[in-house]
C-alpha cells in the first residue's frame, strides 16, 4: 500500500513593505513646515527673527565647509561657526543699537553698548580671524592625508564666511529701519525671490528653449530667466500694498536686483556643488536638500539689497 506524501504546508509570504513617503510628498509636507516657521519667525518679533537666521546662517556655513571637506580641505568649522555667529550678532548690533527703541534695540544696547562699540569688535574679530586660522594650521602641522597648502585651509575658512556668513548678516540691513523692526520688508524680499523662482520655472517648462548656463544648470534658460524677471518686476509693483511708503522706483529697482542677482547666486551654488561631487548641500530638510540649497540666492542678493538700503533707504 503505497501512501502520498504529506502534503507541504502553504509557504506564507511576508508581507511587502509599505511604500515610503514619495518625494513630492516629501517636498510639500516638509516645505510647509519650513515656510511655516520662516514666516512665523520673522513675523512673530525681532527676537525671533534674529534667533531664526542666526541659526540658518550657521547651518548653512556649516553645510559650506562640509562640501568642502568632500575634496580634501580641512577647514576650521567650530571656530568658523562661532565666528558666524559674533559677525551676525556685530552687524545686527551695528544696524539697530543706535537708531531703534524696540525691545531688541534695548538688549542689545546693554550687550554691547552702543553702535560705535559694536563696530569695533566686529572689526577686531574679522582682523584677528586670519591670524588665528594660521595659528591653527601651525598647531595641527604637518596634516595626515594632506598634500596641499596648509594656507588652503585658511582660505577656505575665511571663503566660507564671505560668501555665507557676512551676506546673511546683511538681513539686518533690510529688516530695521529708523522706526525699528519692521517684518513687512522681509516679507517682501521672500515674496520677491519666490516670484523670481515661480516665473523662472513657469516660463522654462512653457517656453525654454536656449540654455542659460548648461555646463552649471542645464535646466535654466534665457526665457525662463526673463520669465521670472517680469514676474518680479510685477511683485514689485504690487508690494505697493505691502509697503506703501516705498517709492515704485525703489521698489521696482530692488525688484530687478532680486531678479538678476537671485540667479546668479543659484548658479554660483550650482557650481560649487558640481565641483565637490555632490547633489545637495544638506540633508536637514527631505525633498528639499540643505538650507544652503533653499537661501543660495540671499548671498547675492542680500549685499545689493543693503548697499540699496544704505544709499537710498
């Protein structure tokens, strides 16, 4: 008598993993939040304000120097940061202590006394910053695993804070006026770089055909560029609403340097980036990349906008 065999029990398969949050979900959840603490941060009080972009100007520092350690550099990051964060301090305390009788004003009048003394110590700091950058090179002498200038490293310290930290610090510049903080003008310098960046890419999809920068962007084009450039003109005009005591010539001319220096500070960025090897500055936001990716366009424009703000504001 022959028996079959015992049959073999079900094989149960495990169950396939949920697919992950897309990247277009991504980008929209944790671009809301971001947009949400921006906004309420510069609209909520100068403290605020000055906390919210201090910290945004150190990380985005800190992001620079981490691309640059992509490549071999060795920059000084802890001290680059500390010294980021006393030139935003210096330059705010410049701009306010004097002119402003707000709350932050009358802290940082107690801080650093007034603005002549604020000055000074940011001078200071920035004169005694190379020194102390060579004095680290010497300490650390001869590096491991480093066949270029020690001085290498110096330049790409001080590189970080010229083209991160100092621009950044200009914020101030914008955002205080005789009368004190005023959140409206951040506003609509937020309003014009998004209107730069909307009308760029609208009229690149619909129209963009002859390539801007294709070794550095290849996305960007000349339709696009001028695209955004109306688009912002536009918004420039329309800020009327938004800050009636602005002049339409003052505000058309901010408009259109936003609207040719936002670019280019995009494309500079583009750049350095293709250089180290990497996609993203950073990775604190997901689907967004790092903060030096979302405020690349403030290192160009934010000196143009102060200098405006110095000579005709």
């Amino acid at each position: 008598m022959t028996t079959s065999p015992a049959p073999t029990p079900a094989t149960t398969e495990p169950p396939a993993d949920k697919p992950g949050m897309s990247n277009l979900s991504q980008r929209i959840i944790f671009g809301l939040i971001g947009a949400a603490l921006l906004l309420g941060s510069v609209w909520y009080s100068a403290w605020t304000f000055a906390l919210f972009f201090g910290a945004v100007q150190m990380r985005m520092l800190w992001e620079f120097y981490r691309m640059m350690r992509e490549v071999g550099y060795k920059p000084a990051a802890i001290l680059g940061g500390a010294i980021s964060a006393l030139i935003f301090a210096g330059v705010l305390g410049v701009v306010v202590v004097n002119n402003t009788v707000d709350s932050i004003g009358q802290g940082l009048h107690i801080i650093v006394g007034d603005a002549r003394s604020a000055g000074i110590i940011l001078m200071g700091i920035l004169l005694l910053l190379p020194v102390i950058l060579i004095l680290r090179e010497m300490a650390a002498w001869p590096r491991e695993r480093q066949n270029f200038s020690p001085f290498a490293n110096v330049g790409v310290a001080l590189l970080g804070l010229l083209y991160v930290s100092l621009p950044m610090s200009l914020l101030s510049v914008v955002a205080f006026t005789e009368t004190g903080y005023d959140y409206r003008r951040i506003f609509a310098l937020l309003l014009l770089v998004w209107s730069s960046d909307i009308g760029a890419y609208a009229a690149g999809k619909t129209f963009g055909k002859h390539k801007l920068a294709p070794k550095i962007s290849p996305g960007k084009t000349w339709e696009g560029a001028i695209g955004g450039f109306l688009l912002t003109l536009g918004m420039g005009w329309a800020l009327g609403y938004l800050l009636p005591e602005l002049s339409l010539t003052y505000r058309l001319v901010a408009a259109g340097a936003v609207a040719v220096f936002g670019p280019l500070g995009d494309l500079a960025e583009s750049m350095l980036k293709r250089s180290v090897g990497v996609k993203d500055s950073g990775r604190i936001m997901p689907g967004h990349g790092g903060l030096l990716d979302r405020f690349d366009a403030f290192l160009f424009i934010l000196p143009v906008l102060a200098l405006l703000e110095l000579l005709f504001g």
